[in-house]
C-alpha cells in the first residue's frame, strides 16, 4: 500500500467522511525542502465529515494531523488541508 492509499485508508477509518480527496502534489514540489525523488511527500486533502461540527479549523487540523503522525515520522513533508464539517 502507498502513501496515498494509507492516508485515505486512516482517514477513512477515524473521520467516517462524507466526502474525502487525497491528491499526492510531491511532483509539484521536485527540488524544494523535504521533497524526494521517489515522491510521497507533498499531499492535499479535501475532507466533510460530520465529527468536525463544532470544532474550529485548528482543532479540524490538529485531529488530521494527529491521524497521520506515523506518516509525518516516515516521510510526509506537507500536508495541505480542506476539513469541514458535514452541512445538515
């Protein structure tokens, strides 16, 4: 299983989204400050879930970012988040 593949699959386990992007931008960001040449280092994520009513976007950021903590200690560089809550 690639990156990819295991953040969508942390994602989907904790968050239960109604809706759910992963996209790997690493090619983007060839030759800057923690990219690799074999990629999987650079993500951006959409994410609507319905746990994330009533949390500021900080608080939305901190639970992504504590989801993939083993993925930042293996190589994930960035991580660009979209998290909102799920509309009614």
């Amino acid at each position: 299983m690639n990156r990819l593949e295991r953040i969508r699959s942390i994602l989907t386990e904790n968050l239960n989204p109604a809706h759910l992007e992963v996209r790997d931008n690493s090619h983007e960001h060839a030759g800057h400050a923690g990219a690799r040449p074999a990629g999987e280092t650079h993500y951006e994520v959409v994410v609507i879930a319905e746990c994330f009513r009533g949390l500021s976007k900080v608080q939305r950021h901190q639970m992504i970012y504590k989801f993939l903590a083993e993925e930042f200690k293996t190589g994930l560089h960035a991580l660009s988040i979209d998290a909102k809550a799920d509309e009614p």
